[in-house]
C-alpha cells in the first residue's frame, strides 16, 4: 500500500526517540523544527527528504540504515 515505508519509518523514529527518553519537543529543538512536524513524521504523514533522514539518524545517534531497518527480538531485520 501507498506510504507503508513512510509510516513504518514514522513508528521507527518514534521507537528510537522514546527509547532515548526525548520528546518530541526535544528532538524538534534539535533538529531546528516544531514539534508538530516531528508528531507528522512520526505518523507517516509527512514525507521526507534525505536531510531530515541523515539528521535524524545523526540526533538519534543511529545510522540512517537503522533507522530504514527495524530490528527483530535477536537483532535479524524483521
């Protein structure tokens, strides 16, 4: 379906953001936005360029692979 990986992304941030204990306020800040984008990015809302993805990977301390990737119970890509 149309906008899978948009939304898939979207849950992953949002799972690296809360595991890193930052809101979305935070994470905003951080990456010199408002927190209602980081909320649309995290509903797979918003579609976004690679710049967003690198800075986002780059705030959340992961590489940008991690963040395209999500991770099974022993670490194996789902």
């Amino acid at each position: 379906m149309t906008g899978d990986l948009q939304r898939q992304l979207g849950a992953r941030i949002r799972e690296l953001r809360q595991s890193r204990g930052l809101s979305q306020e935070k994470l905003a800040e951080q990456l010199g936005n408002h927190r209602t984008y980081i909320g649309a990015i995290e509903r797979g809302e918003r579609n976004m360029s690679v710049q967003v993805i690198e800075g986002l990977a780059e705030q959340l301390g992961v590489h940008t692979d991690d963040l395209l990737c999500s991770r099974g119970p022993h670490g194996d890509s789902e």
